[in-house]
C-alpha cells in the first residue's frame, strides 16, 4: 500500500512539472497573421504604449490617404531585443512622432509587426540601427 502511495505521488508530481515546462509554449502566438512579405511604411503620433514583454505594443496614429485619422495597432518583439536594436521607452515615448514600416495585418486590419524605425521626432536612424539617438 505504501509503495503505491509513492508511485501515486511521484506520478503526481512529474505530470505537474512536465505541465509548467510546456506551459509557455501555449502563451506564445504564431505570426502568421502577419503578412512578412508586405511592408507598409506609416508616419505617426504615438498614442499609447505598453512598454513590457512578451512584446512591447505602441499605438500609433497615423492620417490615412482620405485625410482621416486611424489608430493602429504595432506589434514588437520583446524590451530585450528591442534595446538591442537601439529602440528604447525614450524612444517609443507617447507624443513622439514616428515613421516606421511594418508589415501589416493580412486581414487588412489596422494593425502590423514591427519592421524598422526610420525616424523619431525628425531625427533620422541608421538603416541598420545602429548610432541610434533620439537626442542626435
């Protein structure tokens, strides 16, 4: 009886540990909704941030073609490799006016993963972001 009783419990237990280690796998989404072969280069105001991982997200609003205000939403990767391309809270501040390309929703929507950033406030960036300076 003891002996089934502690095959029970560790059983238990390496089922709950093998359900932590896979857990993440089911928070991160595809980007297939995304389509990698459009660009789309939009110049705007950022409105909004969420300036944490899994991905930062910046609302950013732009004047259509129409002349009518749109609000869209951009997707980045995570603060960590965001830095490391030079692209900062400082930069990403709400108020800044941004020209970045992405590629967009392939639904159309108002929404794309971030591609590069050209400039912030006028202040031109590297085309491979390196020297990047909001102040410069």
């Amino acid at each position: 009886m003891t002996c089934k009783i502690i095959k029970r419990k560790f059983l238990m237990m390496l089922l709950s540990v093998l359900s932590l280690g896979t857990s993440g796998l089911y928070a991160h989404h595809s980007h297939s909704m995304f389509d990698a072969d459009a660009e789309l280069t939009l110049a705007g105001k950022v409105v909004g941030l969420r300036y944490a991982n899994p991905h930062i997200r910046m609302l950013l609003e732009v004047v259509n073609e129409s002349g009518q205000m749109e609000k869209w939403d951009i997707e980045m990767s995570t603060i960590a490799n965001m830095r490391g391309r030079g692209v900062t809270l400082e930069v990403l501040a709400v108020g800044n006016e941004i020209v970045i390309t992405v590629n967009p929703l392939r639904d159309g929507g108002l929404g794309g993963n971030y591609d590069r950033i050209h400039s912030v406030n006028g202040v031109m960036n590297m085309a491979d972001g390196s020297n990047w300076s909001p102040e410069s």
